[in-house]
C-alpha cells in the first residue's frame, strides 16, 4: 500500500475522526543512529546480553557492571536527532481530529525533540534516573531524577568505575539506577510508565497503528491482541513484520518510517 492509498483508507473509512493510539518500537528510530532490539542490523541490543544484564537482579548483584552495561548500550542515544518519522507523527497529532496517544517503547528522547506532546514511555526514558530504593521520594512509585545533573558523576564513574564512584540519591544516599522498565520489572512499578493512561484509552481506541515494533512482548502485545480480539482497525507499518494471520481489517504496509510517515502526511 502507498502513502497515497493509506490516505484514501483513512478517508473513505473516516478515520481520521476516529481515537487513534500509535504504537512505536526502535524500527523508529533506526535512521537516527539507534540500533533495534531485534532487527538484522549488526548492533542489535537484543542480539547480545539483554536478558541477562536488562534486569533489577543483575543491577543488584553487580551495580558497577550493571551501570556500565546500561552507559554502553544507552549512552549513545543521549546525541541521537529526531528523523522525518517522529516529525511526521508530531504532525499527525496535531491534526488528527479524533483523540489521539502516542506509546512508545523507546527510551530515546526523540519522539519529545520532535515535538511530541500526547506521549507515554511504557520503558521509561534515558534522561531520567531514579533511586534505588522504593518509597524514597527520588524512587519508584513516584520519583525521578533528571539525568543531567549527575553529567559530572557519571564521567567520574566512567573513569573509575568502582562501587564508592557510583552515584547516589539526595536524598537517600542509595544508589542511582537508570529510569527504565527492565525485563523482571512491571508496567505498574512507576507512575511515570503511565500504565494506567494506556488502560484508560484502550477503553475507547478505533485505530491502532504500530510503528517499528515486532509486537512481540508487553504492552504492545497486549495492545495487538486487544485490537484483533475486539474488531478494530490496524495499521502497521514495518518493513519486517510478519503477521501470524492476516485479517480484513489489517493494514501491513511494509515501508521505513522516515520514507513512508512523511509521505503520507504530505497527502493526508
């Protein structure tokens, strides 16, 4: 399907007076430098330690590692730029008529340089720390810290990363851990994942379209069966998705973000 028919889908179904949730995955953000988690390209997270190291008990039983693993993997992201994909979809929202809510997987800043407002980061963000120890004010449930301000911590750490140079909370003095969901974590055991917005809107959601993401796991999944289970609309756009089954009411455009978004909001 090109842009120009995905236009004509849109508008024949009226759709675009319809709520509608995007759902993107790191396939976004592969022509900004970031590697995916599962795609082919040679620098995959996923292809490496991520199921070992992407996790609360690997941060507890060996903090340093843990931090080292996760500045490697993530740090580069900090200097990533948003591409035509993110614009495109800032763009969108601002002129879909319908409610509108944008859930991301990535913990990139991206989506937000580009003017994202309607926005949820279901695995957190890279320029948010926390405190380690739950009930703390700069910890789960509630608290965050903005990364920036430990800018001079983390280059000491870097330089000598031992336990003693790991930074600490504020407030606390336990140690700092990165904002992100990992993989023995839950939706719920922040406010800032914003699982209960995600909750509310698949109350009312018409169209759902995946952006760069397998669908393979969490939120998304849940989002994906929900949509096939109650009969609504599904736009993906993925060049490498493979549905299990195909359905009427799917659209599988298999077309890059940053070529296919800009093209079809030119025409939208």
């Amino acid at each position: 399907m090109t842009p120009a028919e995905l236009v004509s889908y849109i508008k024949e179904n009226d759709l675009q007076k319809k709520n509608l949730l995007v759902v993107t995955g790191a396939g976004i953000s592969l022509a900004s430098g970031i590697p995916t988690f599962r795609g082919p390209d040679p620098d995959a997270i996923w292809s490496n330690d991520v199921l070992d190291k992407g996790t609360l008990a690997f941060f507890h039983r060996s903090p340093v590692e843990s931090w080292l693993w996760y500045l490697e993997k993530f740090g580069k992201f900090i200097n990533a730029r948003s591409n035509d994909a993110h614009f495109a979809l800032a763009n969108l929202e601002r002129s879909w008529q319908g409610d509108f809510l944008l859930m991301t997987q990535n913990v990139d800043t991206l989506h937000e340089q580009a003017g994202s407002q309607k926005l949820m980061k279901v695995h957190g963000s890279i320029d948010k720390i926390r405190c380690s120890r739950r009930g703390c004010p700069n910890g789960a449930p509630n608290g965050t810290l903005p990364f920036a301000s430990f800018d001079e911590e983390f280059l000491t750490f870097v330089t000598d990363p031992r336990m003693k140079t790991i930074p600490r909370c504020t407030i606390c003095h336990k140690l700092l851990r990165p904002h992100m969901l990992w993989f023995d974590e839950y939706y719920q055991d922040h406010v800032d994942y914003q699982y209960g917005r995600l909750t509310e809107f698949l109350k009312k959601f018409d169209v759902v379209m995946f952006i760069g993401t397998s669908i393979s796991v969490g939120a998304p999944e849940q989002v994906y069966n929900l949509a096939k289970m109650d009969r609504k609309r599904i736009i993906i756009i993925d060049p490498l998705f493979k549905p299990a089954l195909t359905d009427i009411l799917m659209v599988d455009i298999k077309a890059q973000a940053e070529v296919f978004l800009p093209a079809l909001m030119n025409q939208l």
